[in-house]
C-alpha cells in the first residue's frame, strides 16, 4: 500500500494535467456550493442543467467544503480512494481462488493493483475515472459474494422467510451501488446487465425463475432509489424527468450532429482519429486531407465529404443541412458493408481500447512505429510508451491465464461478462477512448492473480468459491 501511494503521488508530483471535462465539474461542484444551484453561468445568468450526473461534482463539493478548493487535494484524496480499490480487487482476487491459495491470490492481487500505473495515473487528474473505478469494483465485490454463497443452488422451495430476505438484500445492495455508481458515471448499470445475463444462464431451469424474478426485482428497485432524487430534481427543475444525463451531454435545445457521428462510426477504430474529426467540431477546422482513407470508399465519396467540409469550415458549425449529408453517406456505406460497420469496425475498436500503451495522460506521443526514427527522435517518450505498452499485454497476458485456471467458478463468468458487455457497448461511442474500459482493470487484476492461484490438492468442487466469511 505504501507503494502504492508513493506512485500516485509521483504521478500527481510529476504528471498533474488539467483535461478538458474537468472545468465541467470543478465549474459544477462550486456552483452548487457557493449557491446552491447545479448548473452554469450562460450570458451572465446562472442556469440550472442536467448535462452531467452529479455523483462526481459531489464528491469534489464535499472535499472543497472539507479541505479548500485545490486540485492537488482532490488528487491527493483520489489516491486515498484508489487505494481501497486496490484492497476491495485482493478480496476479489481471494474469493476466486481455491482455498489454499487465497492469501497468495489477495497479496498478488493488492501488488498487482497497487503498481497499475493505468489506474494510478488517473489519480492525478480531476475527472470521473477513480471514483467510478471504486464504486464499480466495490459492486463486483458484492455480486461476486453472491455467485459464490449456496443460497445460490438451492430451491426456493427450501427457504423460511428469514433466510429468502438475507439472500435477497444482497441483490438489493448490488442495486444500490450501481445506482450510486450511475450517479457517478452514467454507463454503470452496464454492470446490472452483466448480472443478469449470468443469472439467465444459472437460473434457467424454471424451478429457480422465482429466484430470478426476485433478485431482478430488488436489484432493480435499488438502482432506482439513489436515482429517483436527481430525477426528481429534473423533473422541478428541468421540467422533465431524467434518470441519467444526455447521451451527447448537451444541454436543451443543442443542435447534435448524430448524422456525423453516424458517419465517423463506419470507419473511426482510433483514439488518435478522435483529435482529426470527432473534437474538432465547432472548434477548428476538419481537413478532409488529414482523414485516414479508411474514411471514403471510393474517390467520389471522398469528394462528397470535402464539399461538405467546405461549408462546415465556411464558418466552423455543423449545420443540420450538412449534418444530413454525414447521415446519408453513413447509411450508404453501411449498405454497401454491413459486416465492417457491426462486426469488424467494433472489433477493432475494442482491440484500440485494450491493446494500447495508455499513454493518454501523459505528455507523450505514444508512437512506436518505425521504432529506429521514434527512439532517435525522444528516446525517452518512446522507452515509456514501449513499457507501458508491454505492461498492459502483461496485464492481459495474465487475466487469461488466470480465467484458465479459475474456471470452475462462477463468480469467473460474472467478471468475464462483465468486461465483455462493456467493451461491447461503448465500441459504439461517437469516439474510441482508452479509458473506457479502465474500470475494468480491478476485476481484470483480480482474475490475473489467479495465474499463481493453481493448487491442484484443492478440492473445492465446481461452483462452490469462497465468501467474506471464508476469507476472514
């Protein structure tokens, strides 16, 4: 743990950087605490808004109220946070693992965790990841309880009362946490999704569908609670009920270009080609001769795109005029290949996301290729992105070989969807960012630790991992 803090601190020391959402919030969380209102200055009018969940602004509100209004507080209390995740992934990691070995996977788990400099990095600096990586793995936590304890195998037929609510609350405190994690980052119940797919899968024999019409119900009802105060915030406020947040983020009465968006979908797998379309909107011009050529099919299409280019940097705004124009050109390529468009374009969009140096905080490049010019050129920005990169196929290289081997385990299966349906729902993003999976990286360690989990003495039978209980 110690090490662990010391490299959060090196990384607030040495790589403190101000993102572009972070204005969002700092803006938001002094708002509402100097008065009172969660919402924006526009034209000198402080307006209430909707735009981003409030869970983050909170959070930093209570540690200006707390500790003062400085960034490097909040990061300071961040790597605090980071750290319990660190723990909450060891418990994780030892409730995978057979018995004799649990010590040995929650020690390898807390150091694994402890020296991820994905996660760590993200310490320092003021956005959503750190706590939504806490609040995720603290759920997985639970839910992996769950998977492991016996209530799971038995009839319903077979439980008093008292002993069908204990195993229900459990469900019930899953849906709490994910519904204070939606409150944080709004994709969280991609986590309820994941449960309840495993659940199908286990339950599917009709004498256990009671069981799993309970459990759908109390992990429903507490995702809802912790959110019906903001919807109902919106409702009086805004004058319309709003569980989440925009999808774009935008506030009412903002012009989206979804048929851009719609267009960069059928051939963006990049995060770099983020920088070259997707962010520069109304903020720069989008030259059609910077745009990879994956973008046109055939050079006609290509002409069609610079025209529409020409009008949009005429005066730096996407009209809805040529925003019809991205829209017709994404339905035609996506005729013309649909299997590139649904299948091979999300596939390597979920390769960028996990098979990068995740460099993205730090001041470098991230290039590697030709490594002769890269490592003449900053010989120091292309030895770290290359250990970043090794790192992270560690990473993976590992979270295999430990699914290999705990893969008589339940509670396995629940991680492994887990990762799976959120990589498969955010390839669908008008971007490809990296850090949409890096809440994943705790539940990914914990699997990982499993690689020196193996005992083959143990003789824990299929489906019956430890609980907290066991652990303790």
């Amino acid at each position: 743990m110690l090490a662990g803090l010391a490299l959060r601190l090196f990384f607030i020391t040495h790589f403190h950087i101000y993102a572009g959402d972070t204005k969002f919030y700092e803006d938001l969380a002094s708002n509402w605490l100097d008065h009172g209102t969660y919402g924006f200055a526009f034209s000198g009018r402080l307006t209430p808004v909707d735009m981003r969940v409030p869970g983050y602004p909170a959070f930093l509100a209570i540690i200006y109220r707390a500790f003062g209004r400085a960034d490097r507080t909040v990061m300071i209390v961040q790597a605090g946070v980071d750290l319990v995740t660190c723990y909450l992934a060891a418990l994780m990691a030892a409730l995978l693992a057979p018995a004799s070995k649990r010590t040995l996977a929650a020690v390898v788990a807390l150091w694994m965790t402890a020296l991820c400099p994905f996660t760590a990095n993200y310490t320092a600096v003021v956005l959503t990841e750190t706590l939504a990586i806490f609040l995720t793995t603290l759920t997985l936590l639970v839910f992996v309880c769950i998977t492991g304890h016996p209530w799971m195998d038995r009839p319903i037929r077979s439980f008093d009362r008292e002993s069908l609510l204990r195993g229900v609350r459990w469900f019930f405190l899953g849906g709490i946490l994910t519904g204070v994690g939606t409150l944080v980052r709004p994709e969280t119940p991609l986590l309820l999704c994941a449960v309840g797919i495993v659940l199908c899968v286990r339950w599917r024999r009709s004498v256990d569908w009671s069981k799993l019409a309970l459990a759908a119900l109390w992990m429903g009802v507490g995702l809802i609670l912790p959110l019906v105060p903001w919807a109902a915030r919106n409702a009086r406020t805004m004058g319309r009920i709003e569980f989440l947040a925009p999808r774009y983020a935008q506030t009412e009465g903002d012009f989206i270009p979804v048929g851009f968006y719609d267009w960069t979908r059928t051939w963006m797998v990049r995060f770099g080609d983020a920088y070259l379309a997707s962010w520069k909107l109304n903020k720069a011009p989008i030259l059609v001769e910077t745009l990879p050529d994956s973008a046109f099919d055939s050079p006609a299409e290509r002409e069609r795109v610079a025209v529409l280019l020409s009008r949009y940097n005429s005066n730096l705004r996407m009209s809805p005029m040529e925003d019809r124009g991205f829209e017709e050109l994404a339905q035609e390529r996506t005729a013309r290949h649909p299997l590139r468009v649904y299948v091979f374009i999300p596939m390597l969009r979920a390769c960028a996301m996990w098979f990068t140096p995740r460099i993205e905080l730090l001041p470098y490049s991230g290039k590697l290729w030709p490594p002769s010019a890269q490592l003449q050129g900053n010989p120091t920005e292309f030895r770290v992105t290359l250990w970043f990169a090794i790192i992270n196929c560690v990473y993976l290289g590992l979270a295999f070989l430990g699914a290999w081997r705990c893969r008589r385990y339940p509670a396995l299966a629940l991680l492994i969807t887990f990762i799976l349906v959120r990589t498969v729902v955010l390839t669908q993003l008008q971007t490809v960012e990296p850090r949409y999976v890096i809440v994943c990286f705790p539940a990914l360690l914990a699997i990982g630790a499993q690689a020196w989990a193996k005992d083959q003495r143990d003789a824990t039978p299929a489906g019956k991992q430890a609980t907290i209980s066991d652990w303790s």
